[in-house]
C-alpha cells in the first residue's frame, strides 16, 4: 500500500516539526551565559508564565493552526496535481519567496501594532505574548489562539495567495518563516549566526519590542524592519558586553511615556 502525502499536509506539518527541533538546539546554547541577552535569573525573575505552560499554549496553538491550515489549503487549492515545480526558473522562485515574505511582514506589522494601540485587543489577546519579558526560542508561538489564527495563518495564507507559490515551495516558506520566527526569538547573540548577518530585524531588534520600555517600538516582524522605519516606530539599540557575560540591549533613544 502506497501512503501519498500531500504538499499541502506538509506545509501545514513541516513548520510545526522544525518549530521543536530548531529551539531545540537553542535551549542547548541558552544553558550558557555567554551569549545570552538576559541572564537565566532575569528570565526566572521577569518572565510571568512558567515553561510547562508556554509549551501547552505553543502546542495548543499549533494543533488548532495545523487544522484552519488544512482547511484553507483544501478550500483554495486547485484539484490539479500541483506538484509541477520543474518549470519553475531559481528566479521565479526567489520572486515569489520575496512576495511572501512582503505580503507577510505588512499584514503583521499592521496587526500587531493594532493589537497594541487597541487596549481590548492587548488586554485579551497579544498581552499573553508579553508575558514572556525575556524571550526564549521554544516561545516565541506562546501566543492567544486568535492572535496565531489572525498574524500567522491568516498572514501565511495571504502570502501563499497572493505570492502565487505551489503548495511544495511552501513547505520550505513556511518552514522558513517559523525558522525566522524562533530565532528572533531565542534571546541569544551567537557569533555567526546568519540571520544576524542578513536581517537587521533579529533576536537583539525583537528583544527591545519584548522589554517594557519598548512595546511602541519595533513592530516589524518577521522577517524586515521597514515599517518601522517608514512609520517612525523604529527603535536604535546598542550592543554592550555584560561583565558576567553575554550582551545587554540598550535603546538609544529616550523612550517618553504617554
Ligand atoms: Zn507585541
Ligand atoms: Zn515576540
């Protein structure tokens, strides 16, 4: 008997998989203080949710996710075999991955930044995200069910829409994006590490949005900064070593409470 697995199964699955495995790794390096952005007794002391928690809402959210996925793929796909990727050039490709990742960072850069500016929004669904002051890798999906269903399958499906991407190319955006995501998140600067070099918006950009002093600065997820610095919500920082090691993030602007 010959199990077939669909494009669209993977796409769904594949980001939830390689969401683990990817923080995985960084709970290995986080047992160091040598690189972290906060030390492990700042991420005890601040932090106001408990690990065991974030992996039930993270997983939580991700089964509920994998389902709406399923059935948005289902409703938009075509009955056509959609596995014709051959004629596909490397350069349309790369057209249709950079409209993705536009698409996506516009729809979450406006949502989130709604979701600050409209205290019902913040107080019910995105202030469950802020409960994690200092950012780890396995929690940056620690999110409210509605606020996954709206930033990230709802901005993953107008990116795979309007990209025009076969179901196979985006099992490797979406993964790319969760990829993205985590590390953002992982609340380390580790010499090397790629995405530092080729995004300006990273784990040190990211961690600013998670500080208290920050949360009406650097929106702009996942993948570049524009937004923020077309509409002036951009946050400059600066990267000091620690004396016991690891990195501190300091903003560079005064922050003004209104
Ligand atoms: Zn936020
Ligand atoms: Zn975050």
């Amino acid at each position: 008997m010959e199990v077939k697995i669909s494009d669209e199964f993977l796409g769904t699955v594949a980001p939830l998989v390689v969401y683990w495995i990817y923080s995985g790794f960084y709970v290995l390096f986080g047992s160091s203080e040598k690189y972290r952005l906060h030390s492990k007794k700042e991420e005890d002391d601040k932090n106001l949710v408990s690990k065991k928690t974030v992996v039930k809402g993270v997983l939580l959210q991700q089964a509920i996710q994998a389902v709406v996925a399923i059935i948005l793929f289902t409703v938009t796909g075509s009955d056509e075999s959609p596995t014709t990727n051959g004629s596909l050039s490397v350069f349309d490709l790369g057209r249709q991955f950079f409209t993705a990742m536009v698409v996506l960072d516009t729809w979450q850069y406006f949502m989130h930044r709604y979701m600050h500016q409209n205290k019902f929004l913040y107080r019910h669904i995105h202030s469950q995200h802020h409960r994690l002051i200092v950012p780890y890798a396995y929690g940056a999906l620690y999110n409210h069910p509605l606020e996954g269903l709206l930033l990230d399958t709802i901005g993953g499906a107008l990116a795979f829409l309007l990209s025009g991407m076969s179901p196979r190319a985006s099992i490797f955006f979406f993964s790319f994006a969760t990829i993205k995501t985590v590390d953002d998140h992982c609340g380390l600067w580790l010499p090397g590490n790629l995405f530092h070099v080729f995004f300006q918006n990273n784990s040190a950009y990211h961690d600013v949005h998670h500080q208290l002093y920050g949360t009406k600065y650097n929106y702009s997820q996942p993948f570049f900064n524009v937004w923020d610095k077309i509409l002036g919500t951009h946050m400059p920082y600066t990267l000091e070593k620690r004396e016991n090691g690891g990195f501190e993030v300091r903003p560079v602007k005064v922050v003004k409470d209104d």
